[in-house]
C-alpha cells in the first residue's frame, strides 16, 4: 500500500501594513499612563489641592468681607479667587506629572523597550505629548469648573460672586484649565531635554516660581517690562476678570500666547533631542 505523504501548506503572514501609524501609539501610549500607579495619585492630589485651598480662600474671604475695605471690595477678583488653589498649587503638581510621563521610561530602562517596539521617534514623542495634554487637560478643567461653582457658593453671602455669564468669567475658568495644561507639557518638554526627573523638576520650578519672585527685586521700572514676558503672567492674565490689576501685562490671550510660543519652542527642542540622542 502506497503511502501518502501530504504536504503542509505553510501559512501565509499577512502583508506588512507599512510604517507603525499615529493611533496605534495613541492607544499604546494611553495604556502607559493609565497603568501607572502615580498617575492617578498625582491627578487625586491635582483636584484635592485646586478644589481645596480655592474653597478655603473663598471661605475665609467670606468669614471676613465685613472687614474688607471699599478699596479692597472694589478690586475683589470673585473668579480668580476661587480658581487660586489650581493656579498657584494645580500647576506645581502638574510639573511632576509632565516630568515623570517621559522621565520615569528613562530611569527604569523602559525606553529602550518603547522604542524598539515604535522605532519611530517622533511619532512616539508627539504621542505621549498629545496623550498627557488631553488627561491634564480633562482633568483641570474638571478642577477649575468645581472650584469655581464651589467657590461662588461660598462667596454668596458677599453679593461679590460671579457667574459664567458676566464678562470674561468662563474666559477666565477655563483659560485656568488651559494655563496649568500647558505649564505640564513645557515641564514634559523640559522631562525630554533632561531625561531626569530630578533635574526636570527643579528647573521648571525655577523658571515658573522662583525667577518671578526675584524679579520682584528689580527697580520698579525694570521690573514693569520684564514682568509682561515672565512664564507665570499667563496664568495672572488670563485668570483676571477685573481690570486694571497689572497694568503692564498684555491681554489676556495675547499674555497667554507668550507663554504657549515659549512651551512650543520647548517641544520643538525636546522633540530634536529626543531623535538624535541615544536611549
């Protein structure tokens, strides 16, 4: 009896589908920073910090509006009061954040491992950028919107509150939202020049909070033309709803648009060095 032999068809791979694309890194790196333990810490500890010293400034403000001056009721800032907490607090903690999101893949070792499985620098680099902006983003404007309808409540037995319908209150919660988004990508684009989480932290927080205290050393009129081109007169401007509280600064948008060419140029540089330089 003849044998028959049959021969196996080897299975045929599917066809290359051509170079690694935008949104499969998307998803990739959403899963990154959905995985990580600290992400969800620091974003709890975002909201606690911006919704809580923003209704404890509103409070106090509240226990003592008998006691305010005519001068002081007549400047009072109800918006930029209540969204404090995230502007002077929120964007601290958002720097740690924006570093740890590129920095964190480099102390551990796994950036080798990103990249051997996305060898496409760019597309990596503008992935996790684009991916951090819309968490921070999602999650401040969440922290700027509660803090301000917590902090208005707060401020209704001053009959100085505000609402989203007055001139440029909602300009003003969610350019609060915008400003500290923002302030976490140039701390992301510091993370990719300095590729240390350490390093990355302290220079942003150099550059956003203690070269603006300095400067208030300088001669009053030195001081009054550098202060429209400092980092931090994004948030000051944009936070504002009463006129005439810096006289110096540019309006609003235009003072916020200073500060995003600078965090563009930022990520121009990251984004370079993070091509060329070895992992």
């Amino acid at each position: 009896m003849a044998a028959t032999i049959q021969h196996s068809t080897p299975k045929v791979l599917p066809e290359p589908s051509g170079r690694a694309g935008l949104g499969g890194t998307l998803r990739s790196e959403l899963t990154k920073i959905r995985s990580v333990r600290s992400t969800y810490w620091t974003l709890l500890v975002l909201l606690a910090v911006s919704i809580g010293i923003g209704a404890a400034i509103c409070a106090g403000t509240a226990a003592n509006w008998s006691q305010a001056s005519p001068a002081d009721r007549a400047t009072f800032d109800a918006t930029q009061v209540s969204v404090a907490g995230l502007f002077y607090l929120g964007q601290l903690v958002i720097v740690v954040l924006g570093a740890i999101v590129l920095t964190a893949e480099y102390s551990t070792g796994m950036i080798r491992t990103s990249l051997t499985a996305m060898p496409r620098r760019a597309t990596m680099y503008i992935a996790k950028a684009a991916v951090f902006a819309v968490v921070a983003l999602v999650v401040t404007l969440a922290a700027a919107f509660i803090s301000f309808f917590l902090g208005q409540s707060l401020l209704a037995s001053t009959h100085a509150s505000a609402t989203l319908s007055q001139p440029g209150v909602l300009r003003a919660v969610v350019g609060s939202a915008l400003y500290v988004t923002l302030v976490g990508l140039f701390a992301f684009a510091a993370g990719a020049i300095f590729r240390h989480t350490a390093a990355t932290i302290t220079s942003i927080i150099g550059l956003l909070f203690v070269i603006p205290i300095l400067a208030h050393l300088l001669p009053h009129n030195w001081y009054d033309d550098l202060a429209r081109w400092l980092p931090d007169a994004a948030g000051t401007a944009i936070t504002a709803t009463v006129a005439g509280q810096n006289p110096h600064l540019f309006s609003p948008w235009s003072q916020f648009a200073v500060f995003a060419v600078y965090t563009a140029i930022l990520l121009v540089v990251g984004g370079i060095l993070f091509r060329r330089r070895d992992a």
